[in-house]
C-alpha cells in the first residue's frame, strides 16, 4: 500500500456563506492524501495502473470552479468526484483550507477536512476488496435483482469480492 498526495494547491474562488465571498472570492488550499495499491503500476511502470495526480488535481480545480455556501460541500465533492474517476483508492483525506476568513477579528485560516475509508474484506472468503457503497461502485455493473443483493447483504453481513458474488449471481 501507497500514499500519493498533492499538498498545497491554490486557487481563487468564491465559496462562502456571505455575498460578499460569492463577489470577491477568497484564496483556497486543497491538500489530497489517496492511499492506493501501487505496485503493479509501479513494476511496469504504467500511469494507468496507479492514480494519475494530474488528474486528481484537474478534478479539484473543477470542484472550486462551483461555488457553495459550505466548504464541507466543496469537500464531499472533491471526494465523490475521485470515487468516481479512481476505483483503486483504498481511502481518501481533503483538506480544504480558507485563507484569512471574513471574520470580525484576526484569524489566518479556516479549515475542512474529511476522509473516506474504501478498504474492506470479503463477507464470504475474507479477501480485501475496495469499496464505495454507493453508486460508483464496482458491484452495481453487474445486474443482481434486489431481492438476491438483500439476501447477500443479510447473509454475510457487508460486501463480497468478484469472485464471491458472481458465485451467487
């Protein structure tokens, strides 16, 4: 298991609560930490077996292009935008930081940072899998009727790996 990280990108936008942010904007910092198998990647040296940082930085510069009211909006964006670009992500951190905050004193930074947990192990053979449990995840390209995924789920308490489930399917 890997860390890939980009730390300290800036950019200009206009998130805030206040109308004011929304016509001024204010400068932002995005850190981005994805720890990822990249091993295979890393053995024969291939960009697309791994997690392209070019990438994950064109997709925070896109999510800081909408603005919001919230920065924990800019946030789970940033982190389901990634879920659905990488399926290796093993878990992912944000950290959005606000720089010098419109507040009635001082203050140099405001910060949001959340993290999202992908790693699990098959309910059946206990194979570690990744898993996003939500629409982007691999499990929902293969077509199980609802009533054989309910009774996965009740038997073996959470996720299964490939192999395991299209035992069942």
């Amino acid at each position: 298991m890997g860390l890939i990280a980009l730390e300290g990108m800036h950019f200009h936008a206009y998130h805030g609560f206040y109308p004011e942010e929304e016509i001024i904007g204010n400068e932002f910092v995005v850190d981005i930490y994805i720890e990822t198998n990249f091993q295979k990647a890393a053995q024969e040296d291939d960009l697309f077996k791994t997690i392209n940082y070019e990438t994950v930085f064109l997709i925070c510069q896109s999510e800081m292009r909408h603005p919001s009211r919230l920065l924990e909006n800019v946030v789970e964006r940033i982190i389901d935008a990634l879920k659905h670009q990488f399926s290796n992500m093993l878990s992912v951190s944000v950290r959005l930081t606000k720089m010098n905050p419109p507040l009635s004193g001082r203050v140099d930074k405001a910060i949001v940072e959340d993290s999202a947990e992908f790693s699990k192990k098959c309910g059946r053979c206990g194979k570690g899998l990744s898993c996003y449990s939500d629409k982007s995840c691999w499990c929902n390209t293969m077509s199980i009727p609802q009533g054989k995924l309910d009774s996965i789920n009740a038997q073996f308490k959470g996720c299964l790996c490939k192999k395991c489930l299209k035992e069942f399917v």
